[in-house]
C-alpha cells in the first residue's frame, strides 16, 4: 500500500510539473542537435528589423486557421530553398505549429548546412504566439481593381515569393514592351498569357509546346459546332484566386475541378471510378492518396493517346500505371478509365451487364415490394377484424414455455456476424455508392476519408469472407457424416435418387415444388380468397433469403476480390474485367443492401405478428404454439416421423444473455432502418436534379 502511495505521488509529480517545465524552457521539445533556440520575447524583438526574416514551415491549412508572423516568408517542402534569401549573413528565424513539431528544427538545420550562419529556431510556433496575444496576419484575397490599397491584392502564387526574381504586376499586366503602365485587359490577351508565364517557366514552357493545349491559333469545334474554349497557363493556374473552396482544396482536388470544366462527360465517368469516388469524398484540403488527372494524363506534357509519346500511349501506360500499382501489367492498364456503361454502341458487353443488373434490381423489388405491400395489408386487417383472436394468439406464442430449437449455437454465431460485418460493408460503401448524396461526405468523414472508409470495407469484407466459407465448410461436412442416408442398403452405392430427394426435400433450403404452391395459397390468402397457408420448416421466403444472400456473397466477394488485387487478377483477366466487376459489385450491393433493409426485416421483424423484433435468431428457439400457428406442416411431420422430442430444449441459455441479445438486435435494426432512409432520400434527391 505504502510503495502504490508513493508511486501514485510520482506520477502526479511529474503530470502537474511537465506542463510548467515545458513553458519555462527547461526542457526543450522538437529541438534538433546543432540548432539555436529563441523565445518569443527575443524574437519579437527582432521582427521588422533589417536583414531579418520569419520562416514559416506550417502547411497552408495551418496557416489558413492560425495565421502567420507578419510578412513571413511561407515555404514549403518542396521549395523551401528557394524561397530563403540570398545574403547568408542574414537571420532567419524558423517556427512551426508547436514545440511538439520538429519541421522548423529540421529545415533550420539544413538552412545551417546550405551555409546560413544566424539561423534560429522559435519553439513555441504560432499557436503560441497566437495564444500570447502577439499580432498575426492572414491572407486577404480580393481583386485588385476594387482594392483600397494595393497591398490588399494578393497573387495566390507568386506573394509568397520574397527573394529571386520575383514577377511583379507588371510582367503579366504591363502594357507595350517597356511594361510602364498596367492594362488589366492584357490578362484577356491568349498569345500574352502563355508568353508571360514561358519568359520565367522555360523548362515547362518546352513540354507545354508540344501539348495538345499549346495550340492556341488553330480554331477547334466541339461536337455541336461551337468554338471550343482555349485554354492556356491560367486557365488551370489561378493566379488572383478570391473563392475560399477552392484555396482549400489541395492540388490534385484542384485539378480535378479545373479539368472538369472543358472536360464534362470524361469527368463525370472518371467520377464512376473508385479514383473520382474518393476524389469527390475527399474534405476540401485533405490530400487524396488516389490518382487524378494529371497522374495519368501528365500535366504540361498532355498528349493525344495515339502519340507514342502520351503518358497513356500502348508504349508507356504500363510504366504509368505503375507509379501506384507496382504490378501492373498490360491487362490491367487496359482498364477503360472513363467507360460509360449506358453507351451500348461502344461499351457492349458493360451496357448489358448494366440492362441485366438494373432489370435484376427493379424486378426484385418490384415483387417484393409488392409482396411486402399485401402481406402487410392483410395482417393490419386481420388484427382489426379480429381483436381478440389475434391477441389470444399474440398471447399463447409468447407465453408458452415449451420451446424448439430452431437454430444451433453455431447458426447464432455465424449470424451475429454475418450481420455485424454486412453493415460495415454497408456503412462504408453506401457514401462510395451514393457519393453525390447530401450525407455521403459527413458519413465518409466519420471513417477518416475514402482510404479509412477502404480499410472499414476490407475488414468487413474478411470477417464476411471467414462467416461464407464456414458455412461452405460446414454443408461440407454435415454432409459428409449423413452419406449413408443416401446410398442403396443392397449396393451401398450412392442413389441419385435419394441424393435428389435429400436436396430437394422439406429439410433443405433448396427450393422445390412445394414452394410454388405455398407462395400461390398465400397470395390467394392475400387476397382474402383462401385459408392462411401452413409451411414447412422452411417458408418459400426463408429459401429466396438464403439462396440471394449466398449468391450475393459469391458475387459480390468474388468482383470484390478483383477490385481489391486488381493487378493480381489482371494477370489471367482482360482489363475490362475490372471495369464490368465494378459494376456487377455496386449493383448487386445495391440489391443486397435494399433487400436487407427493407424486405428480409420486414419478413422477420416488422410484420405486425412479430413486430418489433422476432428473437429467434439470438435464442435458437421458438415456443411450440409459435410454430403450431405458422409451421403446422413441419411440426406434423416432426411429430409424426418421432423426431419432435430430440428438438425440445430443456435447458435454454438465453435469459442470462437475453438483454444484451436486444440490445444488438435493436442497434442493427435501427441502423438498418438509418442506412435504409438514407438510400430512399438520395434517389429523390438525384429525381429531383
């Protein structure tokens, strides 16, 4: 006790005391061997004097929210040597966000090594210099001809520029050759623009030269016969850029957005790909781990694919594609980036699959919906024809203590995640599904982004992958050990008979005959034209319910497999593989997740004779007067064949499990219901477009 004690008074020692230390200087945090530190006070002292400068090393987000030192100089990563000044005599005094940030002490010291002999490191960074009430500045955007003052016009490029030979207003605005005078119409000017920038840009302006947007003076028409917009350097480069979305977006968003301008119909199928997904997902700012525009097309250097030259030329796409996928392989860089499955005259074989899927989807739902619809309709009225009856029963179906077991403990488990794995597969996929939806961004951001929502959806995907082959295994097996049900006692030779009647018999999930005429007598009950139809131990619904979700496993895993190791799989598929798995996967995901949500729920929990929640899936067990009233035949039959009193269970587990059996099923019937909500509102937010 005496030895927790003292540890107890250590620990708190030191948690109360480190906040002070740090604050005083004694212990120095984010500090590099070999570089000066200065405090605030002392730097301060120093702004505005001359041959002094501030380094800020903080990303443009940070600054965007902090602000910087006055007239410091920004730099970045990539050019920051350039941007320091020439005079190594000079003092520079580097700072980042915060004493826990080693940026500013790492480029100082490399400011030490390139020859500058008064460098110093500010530790405490901006937010502390914020925090003490010192004065800041934030960039002010506005356009230059409504400005007061001169100074309140920044160009978003080349302000941060201290020192070289920096542009000035006049080297693009400058009217004649002298440049003396400024004429803001000059920016209008096609052959000035791209001059402009070339008498700096010289080593771009010989890649731009050969680009399919170098020239400027050959008259090109669109397809309706209108003069195509030119564009030239400030056409994808905003120089005087006021639009705060688009300072914040990050320079692969920023592309994005610029090429989708001239380049609408190729946008908006690059948007189809998991690459313009995750493009338009991403939060204004957040850097996009995925490839944009100009990561397969180049940037200055933008050819027609036919030119051997092109980034995408049969030559060079491999090698291009390999800049993210180091596999990759002819195959694979044969995948039709901007394909367009609603084009049948091009993409034939995608625009079936497209016809095949959508039929699929809507004839499903039609029938169902339909299904769902009568179904409900009747029970509503049954209830409020007869009160009393259907109380009774309500009543007899809960209260009866005899119970049967419906499923085993290992069905329970495969189902828990079964469940909780398909609505992470849900979760992360809808805003991907869905990603010009109202709420696909917040929920995407929930996840970290698209590469999070990535790693949600694959780990989902193994635990559903663990939940499929287990039941594969175990048909497997279980199987096995009844072979001999199914051979001929003269022979002992498999029956194929017998085999037939096993696979297709009442105990199997397999549809047959008797399915047909069940699902027939109970439309009629529908329709109030015949008696409520008695199953089977499996109901025809039950049968659909299994056989779409194993299909839709095999389907769906397997085209996700393929997304998943594309440059694998590419090996042995043609590339357009990967594009028609694309879209066999979000469709028949689509199909799985609406059917989920909206009918198996309503077929097991929301029907007014089960509703709220139908537990049988956490207890295994249904009382006996519950399967009298729906699963007559089944039970007759257990009865008769002797088997009833093996399925008895004596001895149930589930009222020591019971609450927290609720508050799953609860949790994933509201989510369900969250996800369902959001699918509904996201297609009449796209009608109403």
């Amino acid at each position: 006790m005496k030895q927790s004690l003292i540890k107890f008074i250590l620990l708190a020692v030191f948690c109360f005391s480190t906040p002070f230390l740090l604050a005083d200087g004694k212990i120095q945090i984010g500090i590099v061997e070999g570089v000066t530190p200065i405090s605030m006070k002392d730097a301060e002292k120093l702004l505005g004097q001359k041959n002094v400068y501030f380094v800020d090393v903080n990303s443009k987000e940070e600054r965007e929210v902090a602000g910087n030192i006055p007239n410091a100089v920004l730099v970045d990563a990539q050019n920051w040597q350039n941007l320091l000044p020439d005079d190594f005599n000079a003092t520079l005094i580097f700072y980042g966000s915060n004493r826990f940030t080693f940026d500013a002490s790492n480029i100082a010291n490399l400011s030490q090594k390139l020859g500058y002999t008064h460098v110093y490191v500010m530790l405490d960074g901006i937010e502390s210099w914020v925090l003490s009430g010192r004065k800041v500045q934030k960039e002010q955007i506005e356009k230059w001809q409504n400005a007061k003052n001169l100074d309140d016009f920044k160009d978003s490029i080349h302000s941060r520029m201290y020192f070289g030979d920096v542009p000035s207003c006049r080297d693009c605005h400058g009217k004649g050759e002298d440049k003396k005078s400024i004429r803001y119409n000059n920016a209008a000017n096609l052959d000035l623009i791209n001059k402009n920038c070339a008498s700096c840009h010289k080593d771009i302006d010989k890649e731009f030269k050969h680009s399919i947007h170098q020239n400027i003076s050959q008259i090109q028409l669109d397809k309706d016969g209108k003069k195509k917009k030119i564009p030239t350097c400030t056409t994808c480069h905003d120089i005087h850029n006021n639009d705060p979305l688009m300072n914040a977006m990050t320079l692969k968003q920023r592309s994005d957005f610029k090429c989708g301008e001239c380049h609408q119909d190729k946008q908006d199928r690059y948007h189809d790909t998991f690459h313009g997904k995750a493009m338009v997902l991403n939060s204004p700012g957040s850097a996009p781990k995925i490839a944009a525009c100009y990561d397969c097309h180049g940037k200055h250097n933008i050819l027609k694919v036919e030119d051997l030259n092109s980034t995408l030329s049969s030559l060079n796409r491999v090698q291009t594609c390999a800049q993210c996928h180091p596999n990759s392989n002819e195959n694979f860089a044969n995948f039709i980036a901007h394909a367009d499955h609603s084009d049948g005259e091009n993409y034939p074989l995608l625009h079936g699959a497209y016809i095949f899927m959508t039929a699929l989807v809507i004839g499903v739902f039609v029938f169902f919906g339909l299904h769902t619809l009568l179904w409900s309709i009747r029970l509503i009225l049954a209830r409020f024809s007869h009160p009393a009856e259907w109380k009774k029963a309500k009543e007899n179906a809960h209260n009866d203590k005899v119970l049967i077991k419906r499923f085993s403990t290992f069905h329970k488990i495969q189902h828990f995640f079964m469940a909780v794995s398909f609505l992470g597969l849900a979760f992360s996929g809808l805003p991907q599904k869905f990603y010009t939806a109202p709420w696909a961004q917040t929920m995407i951001d929930l996840m970290g982004g698209p590469i999070g929502a990535t790693i949600v959806h694959h780990i989902s995907a193994i635990v559903m992958f663990i939940v499929f082959f287990s039941h594969i295994g175990e048909i497997i097996l279980v199987n096995w050990k009844r072979r001999d049900l199914v051979r001929d006692p003269q022979t002992g030779k498999l029956d194929k008979m017998k085999i037939l009647k096993a696979l297709f018999g009442p105990d199997s999930l397999m549809p047959n005959w008797q399915d047909f005429k069940d699902m027939k007598a109970h439309f009629k009950w529908f329709f109030g034209m015949g008696e409520r139809p008695q199953f089977d131990r499996w109901t025809y619904w039950e049968k659909f319910d299994y056989l779409a979700v194993f299909w839709g496993m095999f389907v769906i895993g397997l085209s996700g497999l393929v997304l998943w190791f594309p440059t694998f799989f590419s090996t042995f598929l043609p590339g357009w593989m990967i594009n028609l798995c694309s879209l066999v996967h979000s469709d028949e995901a689509l199909l799985a997740t609406g059917f989920i949500f909206a009918i198996h729920f309503f077929n097991t929990h929301f029907r007014a004779d089960r509703f709220p929640m139908d537990m049988v899936i956490f207890s295994g067990t249904q009382s006996e007067a519950e399967i009298k009233q729906e699963r007559n035949a089944y039970y007759q039959r257990l009865k008769e064949s002797g088997k009833l009193e093996s399925l008895y269970e004596k001895n149930s587990k589930f009222d020591s499990y019971k609450g927290i059996a609720k508050l799953a099923g609860y949790l994933m019937l509201i989510t369900g219901m969250i996800f369902l909500f959001l699918m509904i509102y996201a297609f009449i937010v796209d009608l109403l477009k």
